[in-house]
C-alpha cells in the first residue's frame, strides 16, 4: 500500500484483523472485508492471501466485484507449500482452476523461484 500511495495511486485495503487494519490506516483507506468497497478499482491485488482462505473462488469473486469493468487482479501464492497457517497448497494447474471458477480470464501465469527450494506463482486476471 505505501508503495503504490507514494507512487501516486489512490490506495485502499482489506485487513479483517483490527490491528492490522489500524497499522494499515497509515496508507489510505482499510476496510474489513470486501463487501465494504465499491467498483472503483483498476487493481485489486491479493499477495500470500489465498492460501489461507478455505473456499478462496468466493473472494476471487469479490476481488473482481471490486473491480473496474477493464481492472485487473494481482495474484501471488507460494506454488506447492502446505504449511502452518496456510489451508491450501496450490500448483499452477490448481490456480488456473480456482480462477476459471470464478469467472476471471488469466491474462499471464508464472511460477518464479524464490529461494533454492521455494518458489512463489504469479498470476494477473481479468
């Protein structure tokens, strides 16, 4: 957030913890859950989010809810890691799945190493 505030964007975030969302505040405007934003967004990014969440094709579905009608979502998750807090380990077949579900076109997918044995996927959505 503090990136993209200081690169001249207006910036907003979704951060269900209190805390977090008050250290949050310092950057633009926090909210705690999705449902709270409106469509006004030309990016909405999701990064080491959705391997914490259960059933993440509701929230793929309200990232892009969120979203200018030409958005685009920024997703990153840890490719094939399962562990504590993470609930999903996802490769790249799984993450092209989770978005076709929910209804968003993958417009460029990427596994990047980011250490010798760990390595992150990258995905831009429309």
């Amino acid at each position: 957030m503090e990136f993209a505030r200081n690169s001249g964007w207006r910036v907003a975030g979704v951060e269900p913890n209190d805390l977090g969302r008050e250290y949050c505040r310092r950057f633009g405007a926090v909210y705690r859950n999705l449902d709270e934003v409106d469509k006004t967004f030309d990016l909405v990014t999701a990064i080491h989010v959705l391997e914490h969440i259960p059933s993440p094709v509701p929230f793929l579905r309200q990232m892009a809810g969120v979203m200018k009608p030409q958005g685009t979502t920024l997703v990153v998750v840890p490719k094939d890691g399962l562990s504590a807090p993470h609930v999903l380990a996802m490769g790249e077949p799984q993450v092209r799945l989770l978005f076709e579900r929910a209804g968003l076109a993958i417009t460029f997918l990427e596994a990047v190493a980011t250490s010798d044995t760990k390595a992150d996927i990258i995905v831009r959505a429309h």
